[in-house]
C-alpha cells in the first residue's frame, strides 16, 4: 500500500472523529438501524451489541456550551456540559437511546439531567460495582449486567441469546486486538503517526460499527507495515490522565511541536479502551461480569484504595522506557483531582520527571501551556 492510500485510510477515520455525530446521522439515514449512546468507561458496549443496537461511545464536541448551562452547574466537567448542552439542543437525536454507567457523580448527575431533556424511556442507568475486590462483587456485578441485558431487550425489541453475546465479545476482542496492535507499532516508532492521529482513529472506533472499523484498522496496519521505521529524535513520554474523554488535538500537537514522543498511554481514548478482553466460549455474562471487576489496569473511578494508579503509571512509565510523564487534567475531574496528589508524591519519590497540565472544554491560552511544555522538555536529561 501506497503512501496516498495510507492517507485516503487515515482520511476515513477522520470524517468520523471530526464530526461524530454528523457521521451517525447519515449511517442512520442508511441503514435504518437503532443507535445506542454509551457513557463513557466501564459501559460493556458488547451486550449492546448483541441487542442488535450500534454502540457508540458518546464523544466530546468541540460545541460552546450555552443552552447545557441551565441544566448542569458550572463547575461540572466538560463533557457532561457538553453532553447535556447537545442534549438541550437536540443534537442527541440521532440516538435511540442512552446508556449512563456510575463513572463519577458527575456523570450520574448528567444522566439524571438528561432523562429530563430526552424523551421518557429513553435513557437508562446502569450501577457496576464501584468496589472491585470486595466479596459481592462478582453478584453484584451479574446482577447489573442481567438487568440492563433486559433493559436493552425492551429498547431493540430483541431476545439477547448467549451466543449473540459471545459473537459480539469476538468482534470487540478482535478490533480491541488490533488497536493494541497499533499502539504496540506507533509505541515503537511514534514517527510513524503523529498522536492525534492515533487518537482520531480510535475514537472513530468508538463510533464507527466495530467490524467496519476493524477492516480499515487491517488496511491500515498493513499500510504501515510497508513504511520503513524512522529513528526518532524527541524525548519518549508516557502520556496519563484525561479519565473518560479524548485530549484536545492542539495539545498533543504542541507536546510533539516540542520535541516529545508519546511512547505509551493510559488514556480511556487509548490503552484503556482497548487494553482488556472479554473470554469468550463459556458463559458470556461471567465472562463480561469478570472482565468488569478485573483490576490489572487500574483508574481512579473504579477502586478501593487497595488499587495504586499513582504505582501503575509510574511503573508503566519504565516500562515504556518514557523520560517523563504529561498528565492531562480534564478541569473539575473530581476522581482526578482526588488521585493527582499520589500520582506527584510517587513520581517525584521515584525521580520520574513529570508535568501536569490542566485542560479545559473552552478554548484555552495554548501560548502558556506551549511555554510551560518547553521547560519540561529542556529539564529533561
Ligand atoms: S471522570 Fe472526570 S471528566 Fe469524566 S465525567 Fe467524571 S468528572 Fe467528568
């Protein structure tokens, strides 16, 4: 495959990632198919698959929030401001329905909002364990997904078998391995694609249909195969944070405009979406009940204090041989914000250099943001 046809692919994830929702209508248009709205996380989009529905994982815009102001405080994050804000002004349309999972109270209390704003019976909630090694867990967990399996029954107007679920937890095993596949490659030579890029086709795989999206992810990762690796110049980062939504495309930009390669990642628009498979084979409900509780890739809104995330990126930070550590803070994160002192004590005990910079859904000064990275990167040995 050719240069100009690695592009023409690249082209295609971007038409989604620009303009998710606009992408959705149209496929809508086309295939007269039900499309489900996933919170962001622990959401098992695999049971909304198999209901026959298109799971798609609800994405950031880069809309001004006006109308959302009414409907959430100010200091809420930016993307439960943003969701409701669309919601308000009937940009979520093109959903038949939405699912909310328990991330954080704010987007709990995004959901509550939006069962106000969207036709009744349309939005549903879902309550995994938030305590992940505590002996219940496990029923808890079972229960959960045995009712919202029922609620997404109600929603299609399908029966959801077994074998749809273990089909559907293929078909997500499968794309999750590709990306990781990708993230493995672009890790091993970050010349090869910048990282917004990398992030644009992810999140087009939180949009797209996933087997359509898993062809491209082939095409792709074939393209890139043919193109010989380059040394890379710039310093090797591990990028952490930003808990549920994709960082700004300026940012990523600046971090590489300074010198810096983004080797490894704990982004939800990055390794965690993809980092976890589901078995398949046995019973599907255990097996997407275990793989909600499994605690081998840690974050904040999901824990009991015996889980380190501060230990976990620092250790994933070596691992990937990273120099330094960017940590993206979404504003008003509250699990972040509660995490972040632990993650700074443990880097700076461990010698591991480390930067935080604090992201807004608003438009923000880059000039300062451009100032601050270049420092980091000149204190980096
Ligand atoms: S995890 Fe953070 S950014 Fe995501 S909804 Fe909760 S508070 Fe907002």
């Amino acid at each position: 495959m050719t240069n100009n046809a690695l592009d023409q692919v690249i082209d295609r994830f971007r038409e989604v990632s620009d303009r998710p929702y606009e992408w959705l209508r149209q496929w809508k248009k086309d295939h007269n198919a039900k499309i489900a709205g996933c919170s962001p996380m622990h959401f098992p989009e695999e049971l909304v698959h198999a209901s026959g529905m298109l799971p798609v994982v609800l994405q950031e815009t880069e809309e001004t929030v006006t109308e959302g102001f009414s409907r959430v405080h100010s200091f809420f994050c930016g993307i439960t401001r943003n969701v409701l804000d669309l919601a308000a002004k009937g940009k979520l349309d093109v959903f038949d329905n939405v699912l909310y999972s328990n991330i954080c109270i704010q987007n709990t209390n995004a959901a509550l909002s939006l069962k106000q704003i969207l036709p009744k019976g349309r939005v549903a909630y879902v309550q995994l364990p938030t305590s992940l090694t505590r002996k219940t867990a496990m029923d808890d967990a079972l229960m959960e997904l045995e009712r919202t399996k029922a609620t997404l029954a109600e929603m299609s107007g399908r029966t959801i078998e077994d074998e749809a679920i273990n089909h559907s937890i293929a078909v997500y095993n499968r794309h999750r391995a590709l990306l990781r596949k990708l993230h493995k490659t672009c890790g091993a030579n970050p010349d090869r694609l910048s990282f917004s890029t990398r992030q644009a086709i992810i999140r087009s795989g939180m949009v797209m249909p996933r087997e359509a999206h898993t062809g491209l992810l082939e095409q792709l990762l074939e393209s890139l195969e043919g193109i010989e690796p380059r040394a890379s110049g710039g310093k090797r980062l591990f990028l952490s944070g930003h808990l549920c939504q994709a960082p700004k495309s300026e940012i990523l930009d600046l971090i590489e405009g300074v010198g810096g390669r983004i080797v490894d990642d704990d982004l939800y628009t990055g390794y965690r979406y993809y980092a976890l498979d589901a078995e398949t084979g046995g019973d599907p409900m255990e097996s997407l009940a275990a793989r909600s509780l499994d605690t081998s890739i840690p974050v904040p809104t999901r824990s009991d204090g015996k889980i380190r995330w501060d230990k976990y990126i620092l250790d994933r930070a070596r691992e990937s041989r990273s120099e330094g550590v960017v940590v993206l803070l979404a504003k008003y994160c509250e699990p972040h914000l509660f995490s972040y002192p632990f993650i700074k004590k443990t880097l700076a005990d461990a010698g591991m250099p480390h930067i935080m910079i604090e992201t807004e859904h608003e438009a923000m000064s880059l000039e300062g943001v451009k100032t601050r990275l270049q420092a980091f990167m000149e204190m980096l040995t």
